[in-house]
C-alpha cells in the first residue's frame, strides 16, 4: 500500500504544461471568433440606427411638414425647431423618444446626414463613417453600395 502512494504524487510538470498548451489553443481558436462577433455587432447596432431610429424619426418630421430637414438644418431639427429656411410650419418635435440629443454612432462619432441625399436624391443620405472615422469601404449607410457597406 505504501508503494501506491509513492507513485501517486500529483501531477508532472509535463502533464501540466500539456494541459496549458491545450488550453492556449483552444483559446487562441476561439478569441478571434469572439472579437469578430463583437466588431460585426457593433455593425449591426449602428446599422439598426440609421434603418429604424434615426429613419423613423426623419420620416416623423417629414410627415408634420412636407419635406425633410435640409443638410444645413441637419438632424438637429429633430431636437429643436430649425429657424433658418425653410422653417417647418408644422414642426412638433423633438421627434425622439426620451432623447434630447442626438444620438452618435457605437464609436462615438456623429452620424452623418446629406439632404438631399447624392445617393438617395428623393429622400436623404445617412452614415457612419465607422470604426475609423473617416469616409471609406467600412461605413454604414442607408443606401445600396454594392456590397461594400
């Protein structure tokens, strides 16, 4: 009996060292998964404020005066009551629900509103710039770009 407890000491430092390497693969395999699905839901989100919250909320204004607030104006229109021209006539804002700014995009960069739109000429233009801030293949935008949105 003294004799199966002198083999059974615990663990070697090569057993332990097998299982840390088994645990940094498999870590290594699976990290960048996460990353890529935490990048591709902040896409999302961002996406999902342009197409529903920021759209409704244009359509709202759009509704109460015929048209949507120019690029001068800007979404600001949507908090308070534009004065320069063309002034809305039936203006009742703030068009956002519980919000009394605007609300910037998951990288904390304002979203970017053209009206007229240059690639929806009848209605708007609205984008993020993404993660980069800056105009290029990543950003999100309301309107077809030919699969590099």
């Amino acid at each position: 009996m003294s004799r199966y407890r002198r083999n059974n000491r615990g663990f070697t430092l090569i057993e332990i060292l097998l299982v840390l390497m088994i645990i940094t693969i498999l870590g290594a395999l699976t990290v960048p998964n996460f990353i890529k699905q935490g990048k591709n839901a902040t896409r999302d989100a961002a996406q999902a404020e342009i197409n529903v919250n920021l759209s409704t909320a244009l359509d709202l204004y759009e509704l109460d005066n015929g048209r949507y607030p120019t690029t001068e104006q800007g979404m600001q229109a949507l908090i308070t009551e534009p004065s320069a021209a063309p002034v809305p006539k039936n203006w009742r804002g703030p068009y956002f629900k519980k919000k009394k700014t605007l609300p910037q995009d998951p990288w904390k960069n304002d979203y970017v509103y053209v009206a007229p739109g240059v690639h929806n000429t009848e209605e708007y233009d609205l984008s993020s710039l993404g993660p980069d801030g800056v105009e290029s293949a990543d950003d999100i935008v309301n309107w077809e770009s030919g699969g590099t949105d």
